[in-house]
C-alpha cells in the first residue's frame, strides 16, 4: 500500500476485491450457453457477400488518427529523414537553446 | 577483499572482456562458462555495494590508496575515486543485471542469427565492455573518468551496432559514430572549462568550490555539458539517432542500450543534483519542457512505424521523457514535498522503464529469432502458435502504458500526483502520453500477434530465451503488487542521496 | 469493517441493476422523444436472458483465449470502477485508491473491447477496434485535462489529499476561485459531459458498433454470453462515468439539509446521487443520441481535440486565475 501525498493504491485489496467480482462474474457467465452446435461455416467470419476473399490485413491501422493529425504528421516525417548532417543541426539548436536559457535567466 | 568491490565490479568485466576472447579459442562452451561466471561475480559485486550503501550510507573508494575511503590526503582529492551512494549503487545493480539477463538471452538467440565463433567471442567482449563502460559512468566520482567510461561505451556500444555486418547496421553504426564524437567533444569542451577555473576534476570538490564563486564561465560549461548528456540521453530534438541504433542493434543488446540511456539520465540527475545544485530552478524546468516534448514526440512518432523495434525504440524516448519529468519536477521543486515525491517517481519509473522495454526488445528479439522479420505487415497470428509470447507482450504492453496492477501505474501515479503541483499540464501530458503508448502497444499487439495464423516457418523458441522473458514478467509482476518493497528498498536511498549534495561533499572533502 | 466487507460485495452487484434499469430508462425517453412508446424499463434485463440463452459462436480463426477473456475482463474491471467512486456514500474502497486509479480503470473496459474486437479475425472487427482505439485516444486528452483541474483547483486551495475521492466530493468546488473559476468550472464541465457519449459509444461517437456501416463493428462475431457480458459492461460503465462526473462536479448531498441520521442519511444521499446521475446521462447520452447523427472516425479526433481541448485549457486557465485573485 503506498500512499504519495496526494493519494493512495493498494494492489492487494485491488486484486481482492477483483478475485471477489470475478466469481461474481462467472456466475453470471455461467448462467449462459457454453458452445455451439458445429455446422457448416458456421464459424467463418461474417462477410456479407460470401468468403473472405483477403484474409485479415491489420496494417493500416488508425486511418482516422493519421487523417485528422495529417498536417503535423507530414511536418514530423519530414523532420526524421535520416540524415546525419540534420542530426547534428538539431544538436547545435539544442546547444544555443540551453546556452541561451542558462545564461539569460 | 570485498572492501574493494567498487574497484573490483568495474575493473573485472573489463579483465573478462579481454580474456573471453583469449578463453573462446579453446571452446565456446568454456567460453560461455567464463561469461556467465564473471557476469555472476559482478552481479554479486553489486549487491554486495547495495548492502553496504544501506549499512554505511553515502562512502568513497579511492583507487590505489592505503586507506580507501581518504580521499583527499592533503586537502583536495587525488587519484580517481569512486563514490558510492543510493542512487549509483541502484544503477550499478540494474546495469549488471540487465546485462546478465541479456546474456542468458542472447547464447541461443546469437548462435541463431549469427552463427558461433569468432562473432560470438567478439559480441562476448563488446558486452563486456560496454557493462564495464555502464559501470564505470555510473560509479564514477570525478569528470574525467566520466568522459573515459563514456567513451568506452559509445564505442563497444558503436561495434554492437554493426554486429550484423549488413549495410543498414553499417550505416546505423556511422550515425552513431558521428553522433558519440559530438557527445564526447562537447562534454569534454565543458569538462577543460571547469578545470581551466578551479584546477579540479573531482565532483564534489568542485561543488564545494562553486558554492563560493559561481561565475559566466561555469555556466557556459554546465550548458555543454548538459547538452552532451541530453545528447547521450536520446531527448528531443536530439533523439534521431536513438532510433536508427535501437533497430540495428542485436535485441538482446538493445535491453543494455535502454540501461545506457538510464545511465546517462542518473549521470545528468548527478551532475545536477549534487554538482550545479544553484542553478536547479532552471535547469529543472528546461528538464521539464525537454521530458514534456520527449513524451509528446516519442510517442506521435510510434503511432506510423512499420518496423517492430523502430516502435519500441520511439517509445523508449517517450519512457525517457517520464523520467526527465520525475526529475526536473525534483530539481525544480527541490525544496518542497511535491518535489522529492516526484524525485522518487523518477527514480522508480528509471527501474520501471528498464523492465518494461526491456521485456518489449526481448519479445521483439523472440519474434524475430523465431520468424525472421520485423516488418508488422509481414508477420500477424503470431498468437495462434505461441500463446505464452502473446501473453508476455500483453504483461509488457499494460505496463508501459501504466495500466493498474502493473508496475508502470505506480511510478505514474506518483508522478502525476506531484508534477501537477509544479504545472497541470505536465500530468495532463503525461496520461495523454500514457494512452497513446498504450495505443502504439495495441496496434503492434493487433498487426503482430492477431488475425489469421501465421503460415511462415516458425522456429520453436529456445528456452532460456523464454525464461529470461519471464523473469522480467514477473519482476514486473512482483513490483507491481509489491510497491511499498521497493519504494522503501531501492528508491528512497537512492532519492536521499540525489538530494544530500551536502553528505556528497562530505565524503570527499 | 464488516460493513466495509458487505458493501463490497453488495455494490458491485447493485451496479449491474442500476446500470440495467438506467438503460431503461434511456431507451423510454429515447422512444418518446422520438414519438414512439418504447420498451418496458426491465427490457434490459430480458435482452440479456435471451443472450444468456443464446449460441456462444468463437470464430475458427480467432485468438479463442483471447476472444473468450476479454467479455470477462471488461465487465469485472468495470465493476471494480464502482468501489472506489462516491455513490452517495464514501466509497466503499476509501483510501486505497485514488482519482488517477479510477482514470485508468476506465481504460480497461475499452481496451478489452479493442482486444476482443481485434482477435475476432473478422475484417468488421477489426474496423471497429481501431475506430474505437482512435475514440479513446481524443477523449482522453479533455478528460485528462477536467480531471487534473479539479485536482489542481482543491490543491491551490490548500486541501490535503487533492486526489482522494471523498476529499473531492465532500468539498464544493464552486466556490472556490472565484467568478473566474466558475466559469472555467463551467466550461470544464460541459467537456466532461461532452466526453460521456465518446467514453460510452452512444451516437454520435458509436463509430465502432455502427451498425449499419460496418455491421456491428466490434461486436460482429460476438454472440451469446460473451455479448451478454459486454452488453452488463456497458449498462455499468455509464453509471461509473457519470458518478465520476457527479463526484467531480456536482458533489452536494441531501442527508445536511434535511438533518437526517442514523442509517437514513447514507441511503438518501444514495438515493439522491442516483438522481445527479440520470440527470447527468439526461443532459450528456440520452438527449444528444436522439438529436445528432453519427460522426466520421477522422471528426472525431478533430471533434475532441480541437474544440474541447481548447476550452478545457481556457478553464483551467480561468481557474488558474481566479485563484491568483
């Protein structure tokens, strides 16, 4: 049980009160159907309009993400080229930003 | 003998760094042996400065003397000397046990991808090296040995890069290279303007020199100096390397390079704690927008990757910037509550940060021993033939992302209870932070491990490979219903020492 | 202690009834205002006996372990939320968890949908996993920020403990900075009600069951008692939301003002914030999902990350101030 000033978490009593609910939960579980009767395709995947002609791609993941942030993502990818020599221009910022900082405040 | 360990665990690896090389001409077995056993006897060098630390409190070692805690015979401090306290001892633990963990990892995975021999007594030695390096940044009492053992690293660490002697590792290697020569050169610029003042090179004396004349110069220095440990550390804006290192670099070597960084982090909390304490209102919030950027940046650059440890090093710098957080909020605040809180979050997010992404290259090392790839869109499924891995990316995956039991959620709690007294936006950043790292982690997770099995060839992975692996699971694990254990064990010794600069003179003068 | 012990078992389950019958109610008045009459309040409760009842179908290239898991996981996580929120009373786990804990435990249930959803092998599920993963990273940014104001504005008023929840809700946060914190306050509050369609997928932030978009989303192959459980998950997510939000921003109680005692002020204030919470998922679930359409997954970023987040940071800079002064 650790306490920061502000708060407190205990995983013990967490866990407990989560082993406790989990029995609940499985009652509840278990009140329903185990399996299924096997028949034919019965299993495939839903795909309206017969099989699953590409099976699963997971590669374009948060489309919606990368559309909305589109403006500051291009900004970033250019910014990570690669090169060496932008590399150490970032450095040499970083070093006139700090000299700046500690010298003038 | 015991009471020259400090010595002893910096100065053994480098004697068995040498000799492995001499001892695989007569068998890689006996070569192995000889790894293992050295590595063991460092671990127990450590855990034996651990226990001395908490028994004795804050010592010094100076090598070669009659008497090993004087250091300072006639009035200022000669010969190099070592000093051990909380925080260090706790680096220097985490370094040898990283790289233990790593080596039982890495006897099957390198015979695996890069055939035995001559490489395998090579990676043997560089390893080596580049612990002593580690141990040598994180024990070290005065500057100059500082920038040696720095440059040791960069260069066993700069080998490892191009292990595979491919021409991506070649040009990731080059990068690196160019990168630790600027590094080295500006810290060693900073270090001549401090002895061109005050004729030291001793930490300490040269804390005890500034509380009286701190001038123009000592700033211009602590500026290159910080910027070449930020440098060292992989912060924005210049983390670029960071990721094109951690994606060449053989996997079990890329757990040792995330404790390299956390070396550089305890030596910039060293440099700032106990040497330029002054200046700490400053530096503390410029360490605090730099975490803040880090967080930000790191984790909006994970979100596109398409190769698995490109990810897991950007998240790296994310990890980074939550320990830059803890810590700057503890330099700023030094002198309240909220800080020293936020101090031991840091530290104990530096202890997290190592387990977590160290668990992450090692899965992404398994992946690769056991397929061949690590291109996302080329693998998928992966969990139809090997649940046990699944399960340990889904252990490593919510403690990253700080998710609760985990031990990610404790050093995040803790942060975000303190820093937001130094600034609301900071914990704000940092949940944000923490939910798009859990987003990276699900879209690796679903590319990777879900969808229709894998229908590659697909290795059996070895089991030291898997045990290693789940010995950090279960460090994660433990940590994370334990965290009273180690907050009161392992990081409060070390957050007292970071703030008694005044006891960290003491023991020099 | 016992009574801690009893309350322990008994919340939990008490949430599964009272997030069933919310739902009820939300579908009646849904209905009516839509002019039609509705179903009857225990409908709920029917639609999970016929899950119940119904095939438990696991695709054949599923992650089965991981498909079956993650009903499980959601409903039990979000049961937990509900031990360490302000029900009226103090909460049942006080002291052991805190404000940030509950921000966390909220990821959990969503998380275990996104799993559920990406290990069903299906091309729909996949859709709505990523949809929904993309909902729960633009909603947590207002979230985040109306959370650490409220912590922040009880900690610049000097109180012990800001992050507590009963130190939150047994203190008024109105008052307390001022005409410039109230406004802020206000403004806060609205992006908290805002947020409760997105962390809830009620319309229009239901971009990852849409229905007839991507044919149920997330829970395509679902069926059976794994649709049951997540379907008892959702009842009881929106009562852990909005008694997050009524412990954050509505914390008052009744039992004070009309001086009861003994064992009826706990079950009147009880009784009382179950009241706050309707009229909470009133204003936030139930009138928004009958008056807008559905947004695109590219809005919805922009929807939670341009406006909200910019007036979430306007009141916490209005609370900021009003405490100066």
């Amino acid at each position: 049980m650790i306490s920061t000033g502000m708060g407190s978490w205990s995983p013990l009593v967490f866990l407990i009160c989560v082993a406790f609910i989990s029995v609940v939960v499985q009652i509840i579980r278990s009140l329903g159907e185990g399996g299924f009767r096997k028949e034919e395709d019965k299993a495939e995947a839903f795909f309206s309009g017969g099989r699953l002609l590409i099976k699963n791609r997971v590669m374009d993941v948060y489309w919606g993400f990368f559309d909305a942030m589109g403006r500051y993502y291009g900004w970033m990818k250019r910014m990570h080229n690669g090169i060496v020599n932008d590399y150490v221009y970032w450095f040499v910022l970083l070093v006139t930003v700090v000299i700046g900082v500690v010298i003038l405040l | 003998m015991m009471e020259h360990a400090p010595a002893l665990v910096i100065a053994f690896p480098l004697f068995a760094a040498f000799a492995s090389h001499l001892i695989g001409r007569l068998g890689s077995r006996i070569r192995d042996i000889w790894v293992f056993a050295s590595l063991l006897l460092t671990w127990l060098f450590a855990v034996f400065l651990n226990l001395e630390v908490m028994q004795r409190g804050t010592y010094a070692y100076t090598l070669g003397a009659d008497i090993s805690s004087l250091a300072s015979p006639a009035g200022f401090p000669v010969r190099i000397v070592l000093v051990i306290d909380g925080m260090s001892a706790l680096i220097a633990f985490m370094a040898v046990s990283v790289t233990l963990a790593s080596f039982i990892y890495s006897r099957r995975f390198m015979e695996r991808v890069s055939g035995g021999g001559e490489s395998a007594d090579r990676y043997c030695s560089l390893v080596l090296l580049f612990l002593a390096g580690m141990l040598g940044m994180g024990l070290t009492g005065d500057f100059f040995t500082l920038f040696v053992f720095l440059e040791m690293t960069s260069i066993s660490s700069a080998s490892l890069v191009a292990f595979f002697r491919k021409g991506s590792s070649f040009e990731a290697a080059f990068k690196y290279m160019i990168i630790s020569a600027i590094n080295a050169l500006f810290l060693l610029f900073g270090i001549g303007m401090i002895y061109s003042q005050y004729g030291l090179l001793n930490m300490a004396a040269i804390a005890n020199e500034m509380v009286l004349n701190f001038s123009f110069l000592d700033k211009v220095a602590l500026s290159l100096i910080v910027s070449a440990i930020l440098l060292k550390l992989g912060s924005v804006p210049v983390h670029m390397w960071k990721v094109d290192v951690y994606q060449k670099v053989p996997s079990s070597v890329a757990v040792m390079c995330i404790t390299s960084s956390l070396v550089g982090i305890y030596v910039l909390s060293r440099i700032l704690f106990s040497v330029f304490f002054s200046m700490s209102a400053l530096t503390g919030w410029m360490i605090v927008c730099l975490g803040s950027l880090s967080i930000i940046v790191g984790v909006s650059m994970a979100l596109p990757q398409k190769d698995l440890k490109r990810m897991i090093a950007y998240a790296s710098i994310a990890e980074i910037g939550y320990v830059m957080l803890g810590i700057g909020t503890g330099l700023a605040g030094m002198s309240s509550t909220f800080g020293t809180v936020a101090l031991s979050g840091g530290v104990f997010h530096i202890i997290n940060d190592a387990l977590d992404l160290g668990l992450m290259f090692l899965i992404a090392g398994a992946v690769f021993y056991a397929t061949g790839k690590t291109g996302i869109s080329k693998l998928g499924g992966i969990a139809h033939r090997s649940a046990s891995l699944s399960v340990l990316f889904i252990i490593g995956m919510l403690a990253v992302s700080g998710i609760p039991p985990f031990n990610g959620f404790v050093s995040k709690l803790i942060m975000y209870e303190s820093v937001f007294c130094l600034n609301p936006v900071l914990s704000v950043i940092g949940i944000l932070g923490s939910i798009l790292m859990l987003s990276v982690f699900v879209k690796v997770f679903a590319s990777v491990f879900l969808g229709s099995p894998y229908k590659g060839k697909f290795r059996e992975i070895p089991l030291s490979m898997t045990a290693v692996m789940w010995i950090f699971a279960l460090l994660i694990i433990l940590l994370g219903l334990f965290p009273g254990l180690a907050l009161d064990g392992l990081v409060s010794p070390a957050v007292e020492a970071l703030l008694g600069h005044g006891i960290y003179m003491g023991v020099i003068i | 202690m016992i009574m801690k012990v009893l309350l322990a078992m008994v919340v939990p389950v008490a949430g599964i009834l009272i997030g069933l019958l919310y739902k009820g109610i939300d579908r009646i008045l849904a209905a009516r205002m839509q002019g039609r009459v509705g179903p009857p309040l225990v409908q709920p409760l029917r639609d999970v006996r016929k899950l119940l009842v119904k095939e438990n179908i696991v695709p054949d290239d599923a992650v089965g372990w991981l498909f079956s898991s993650m009903p499980f996981v959601a409903l039990v996580s979000v049961m937990a939320i509900l031990l360490y929120l302000p029900l009226g009373i103090t909460p049942v786990l006080e002291g052991y968890g805190d404000l940030i804990l509950v921000l966390y435990l909220l990821i959990i249930p969503s998380l275990a949908l996104v799993l559920g959803g990406f290990a069903s092998s299906s091309p729909y599920a996949s859709v709505g996993g990523q949809r929904e993963m993309v909902k729960m990273m633009s909603y947590e940014f207002p979230l985040a920020i109306a959370v650490i104001s409220v912590a922040w504005l009880l900690y610049s008023s000097g109180a012990e403990n800001v992050f507590s929840l009963s130190v939150i809700s047994g203190t008024h946060v109105w008052g307390l900075a001022g005409i410039p914190g109230l406004a802020g306050l206000a403004v806060i509050f609205l992006c908290m009600l805002f947020v409760i369609p997105g962390e809830l997928g009620r319309i229009p932030f239901d971009v990852s069951e849409a229905d007839s978009e991507i044919a149920g989303g997330i829970f395509a192959e679902y069926s059976g008692r794994n649709l049951a459980l997540f379907y008892l998950a959702d009842a009881v997510k929106a009562v852990a939301i909005a008694s997050l939000a009524v412990a954050l921003f509505l914390p008052y109680t009744v039992s004070g003002i009309f001086g009861l005692g003994g064992a009826a002020a706990p079950a009147a204030d009880f009784l009382f914030h179950l009241l706050k919470v309707f009229f909470v998922l009133f204003v936030s679930s139930t009138v928004v999902r009958v008056v807008t359409g559905r947004l695109a997954i590219s809005r919805v970023v922009s929807v939670y990350w341009k406006y909200p987040v910019i007036l979430s940071f306007l009141g916490l800079l209005l609370i900021m101030g009003g405490t100066l002064i």
